[in-house]
C-alpha cells in the first residue's frame, strides 16, 4: 500500500477538486514550536497527503499517518508484532469462513459525540466501495458479495450498496463474501475499514476539511503545504490513549532540510532518516536512531504482456539469471547502509515464520552467482535487444542510487558495459499511469507495503490472476488454485502452508525478482522518549511521551 506499487490511480474531477483543499483553513497554531504553547505536543516531519482524508481513499504513508491517530476500527494491528487484535469488535462468528456476523462493542463514539454503531461500518463501507465515489481504497471491499454491481470493471453501477453487506441491529451486521476467506476478520484494522459518522455524509465538504473520527486524536486544523494540528482527545475511550498532548506534522518537501532541523532542536521526530544521512546518524543521534524491521518489499516486477517477456519456460531462466546477477548484500550495505536486508523470499520477516516469512525460499536464484547468472540469460535467449531497461520514477532520489547499482551489478556480472540501465520517469504518478496502464517495455520497480500482516497480502494481490495489483499482468492457474484452497483453510496453519505453496510457484517462475527487505527509520529529539515505529514503519505517536 502507501507509498508502494499496488493503488489503482483513478483520479476523477471530484477527488482532484477535494485534494486541492482537503482539511484546509483553520488556525494553523498549536504549540512545540508551531506557535500558541503546548509543550507537551510532537514536533514531526510529514509530507501532504496525496488524497482527502477518507478512509477508503487514503491509500499512501502520509495521509495513513493521519488516518492512524484519528480512526480506530474493528481490528487494530499490535504496534510491536503486527497481531491483528479485536478493537471495535466484540466478536466475529461464521460456519462456512464465507458469511460473517460482526458485533460491534458499545461504548464507543466519535469526537463530536455520535455513537459507533453497525451502521457506521456498513455506510462507510458502501460508500467507499462505491463507483461514483472514487475511493483509491475501493478494491478493498471487492470480496464482499455484490462489489461487481456497485464498482464494475466498466459502465455504470447498478447497485448503491454492496448486496452482502447489511446491518441487522445496532451493533450487529452481517458480511457475505464472494468467496471462502477464512482470515478475512484479520484485515480489517486497515484503514478502509474505518467506521464513519452520519457526519461524514450529511455535511461531506465541511467534514473532508475538518476530518471528525474516533481515534485517539482529533484535527485542530491543517494548512496545506504547512502543517497539520492534532490534538490528545479527552474523551476517547480506548485503552490505547494518547500519552502527548498532540502532534504537529510539519510538512518537509526535502527530508534532508527535516533532518537538519531535527539535529539543531526544531524538530522532535524525522520519520524517514535521508540516504545521505545514514552514515553521519549514529554520531548525530546515538541512540535516538532507530533502524527497524517492516512489512516492506523491493521488487523487480515483469511486464508480461510485452512479447519480449513471455511467461515460458525460457523466459523464466532470464529472469532467473537477472536475479543471479544482482549483488544485493554489496547494494544493501553501500547504498543503503544496511537499512535493507537482501530477500530470499516474496513476504516479509516481520511476518514471522509462524505467520508465513520463509527465509531462503528463493533459493540459490536471490544468490549473486556471476557465472550461472550468463549460462542461464543465454539460455533463455539473451537480453531482449540486447539490454535490460530498468524503469523506476526518477521524483525520490534513492531510487536512481538503487537502480543504478543493481545495473552495474549487472552489467559486471553479465561482462557487458551495457547490459542493463536505469529507464527513469519523471514523477511517481506518471510511473504509476504507465504501469497500470500495460506501458512499460522491462523490468520495474515495484515497492510493496503491507496493508495488513497475513501473507496472502503479499501474494494474492500482485500475483493472482486480474488481482489489483498485478500490474505486470501475470497469470498462473496452479497458482491461483492454491491461493484459493489457503483461502478457505479454517485452520491458520494449514492456510499458511497453502499460501507458502503458492509461493513456490510464483519462485519456480520468477514471476517478479525480490530484491530486499526494507526497515523503517526515525531520528528523535532528547525532548521524547518512548519513540517506536510499528511493522508498517509508521511512528507509534500516541505512545511517545515529550519531556
């Protein structure tokens, strides 16, 4: 998710309108150095939200920052292991993992005092499902029956709301599936899930400038391209309360002049520590350095529609003999100073072994191995053209620093000066247009963020058959029979196993490279303590303590 490869970039007259304004006006004062007192509020970088803060349209690390502190819902995600743990929910009951009945605790409200009921959960949900609202975030709800009539694929929808969705008391709705998802219930402490108060939809514009939830914090008030004013929320009633008074986001269009300000005592927490910094920070910082594991995966992905990419048994050896020529413990240390880990697998560590990370699952194809790296791209027929072009957006200077080095890897492992460059995009959006639009003629980048922690969430979207991420468009029915079996497993170990088969399938075909694990990474200020990322690499805020 945010920040990653995998959002469907949809944006229609109405989003763009609502983005050029979202949560603005306001007094923009608010104390830590933002002006008006409040000592004991967090000074933090931040960077704009792409979209309005909405739950299903916020699909990106900025605005899930927000969402985060502001939203709570049925699940929420252990800031320490990743646990999905019942927030909202009291209870989740099914026979057949196809049909749930959720209840919903009592005693919850939003910030301006509505109830938390069932049909906070199901509005928002049929509205952020919706094809006339134009949520980012839509795809989300696509295994809910009756998604096809409210978001087809093209033409207009024939329905408003999703037909296997309904609420059957106040804290009480059932969720008909399209299909047997038996972890479904461990998805939903993502933030398309939240729930939304009546009004959201009875005053839209004032509420998308001034967001109301129920989360630990509330919005002061947000001036675009300055800063964002949350506040500690009195009344909140759950257990996870803010222990700071508030957090101003300051917006930092170059992490470089945040880490500065953060190293001369302007700033108390930088939540994305610059490559040019790595080497200075343990001097800067010492201890409030923090380099820890995420649910984060850096790809090479194919485009499989191209004809000078088949998915055959000999494009699989290319593929296979590019990732052999790839040095990636030489790039992990010198570019990125050991804040990446080179994969040997398509998931992420951070799931655990239980929960489906199975380290050395790729096998000798994620080792640097020159000489079998030549004998297998000649075997599967030689570069197409002659050179490998890897394209990347050229917006976020690192990427270059990346893709240049895995082509020189390439290039000295293959012992052609010119094997394979760096085909770069302007921007990040435009390298996301052509990706979703079948435009890229190589191989490409292809960041993954964890959206939540189950390793059918770093397969079956990029991997299955039309799934919404899979946009080098690649298709294998063993594959997608498997997925499905570990979908309709009702054991959790016997799913896993189902999944890491799929897995396999997806290695015996180097149906994408994996390149590294990547951790998060945060300076502070002497002025915090109790400073911690989660798994998503998102700062734990309403745990840090200031003073």
């Amino acid at each position: 998710m945010r920040g990653a490869s995998h959002a469907k970039w949809a944006a229609g007259a109405v989003a763009v309108a609502l983005a050029a304004t979202a949560c603005g006006g306001g007094d923009d004062s608010g104390g830590g150095g933002g002006g008006g007192g409040g000592d004991g509020v967090v000074r933090s970088s931040w960077g704009d939200p792409q979209n309005p803060l909405e739950p299903a349209n916020t699909n990106e690390v900025q605005g899930g920052k927000v969402m985060d502190m502001i939203f709570r819902g049925l699940k929420r995600y252990d800031p320490k292991t990743g646990k999905a743990e019942d927030m909202l929910a009291e209870k989740f009951a099914t026979k057949d993992s196809t049909t749930f009945t959720v209840t919903v605790k009592d005693g919850w409200t939003f910030s301006n005092g509505e109830k938390v009921t069932a049909k906070s959960f199901v509005d928002a949900w049929n509205y952020g499902a919706s094809l006339k609202n134009n949520q980012k975030n839509a795809y989300f709800f696509g295994y809910i029956e009756g998604y096809e009539k409210v978001h087809p694929e093209s033409g207009k929808q024939s329905a408003d709301t999703l037909s296997g969705l309904k609420a059957t008391g106040p804290r009480t709705f059932t969720v008909k599936l399209n299909q047997k998802f038996s972890t479904w219930p461990e998805t939903l402490g993502y933030a398309a899930f939240a729930p939304l108060p009546q009004a959201f939809f009875k005053n839209h514009a004032a509420w998308v400038k001034k967001p109301v939830g129920n989360g630990p914090y509330t919005v002061r008030s947000y001036r675009k391209g300055s800063q964002m004013s949350l506040r500690k929320w009195a009344k909140y009633p759950g257990s996870d309360k803010a222990r700071n008074d508030g957090v101003d986001l300051k917006v930092y269009t170059d992490n470089n002049t945040a880490y500065t300000d953060l190293t001369a005592g302007n700033l108390d927490l930088v939540d994305d520590v610059p490559a040019a910094q790595l080497r200075n920070v343990r001097a800067d910082l010492g201890d409030r350095y923090l380099n820890t594991p995420a649910g984060i995966i850096q790809t090479l992905a194919f485009p499989f529609y191209d004809k000078d990419w088949p998915d055959d048994a000999k494009g699989a050896k290319l593929r296979k003999g590019l990732s052999m020529a790839i040095n990636r413990k030489q790039i992990t240390e010198t570019i990125f100073q050991k804040t990446r880990t080179p994969a040997t697998d398509w998931t992420s560590p951070v799931l655990g072994e239980d929960g489906g990370y199975k380290p050395g699952l790729c096998g000798d194809a994620c080792d640097y191995k020159p000489a079998e790296a030549r004998k297998l791209v000649k075997e599967g027929g030689g570069l197409p053209g002659g050179q490998v072009k890897i394209g990347y957006n050229a917006d976020t200077g690192s990427h270059k620093d990346w893709v240049d080095a895995v082509c020189n890897s390439i290039n000295k492992a293959l012992g052609q000066s010119k094997a394979c460059v760096g085909n770069p995009t302007g921007t990040f959006a435009d390298f996301r247009n052509k990706t979703s639009q079948q435009k890229m003629d190589g191989p490409f980048r292809a960041g993954w963020q964890m959206d939540y922690p189950l390793i059918q969430n770093f397969l079956q979207p990029l991997y299955y058959t039309n799934a919404s991420s899979n946009d080098g468009k690649w298709s294998n029915k063993e594959f997608d029979k498997l997925v499905n079996e570990a979908n309709a497993e009702s054991d959790a170990a016997a799913a896993v196993k189902k999944f890491q088969q799929a897995e396999e399938v997806v290695r015996d075909n180097m149906a994408a490279i994996p390149l590294w694990y990547q951790n998060g990474s945060a300076g502070y200020s002497d002025r915090v303590s109790d400073v911690a990322l989660n798994p998503f690499s998102v700062p734990v805020y309403n745990e840090i303590k200031v003073g």
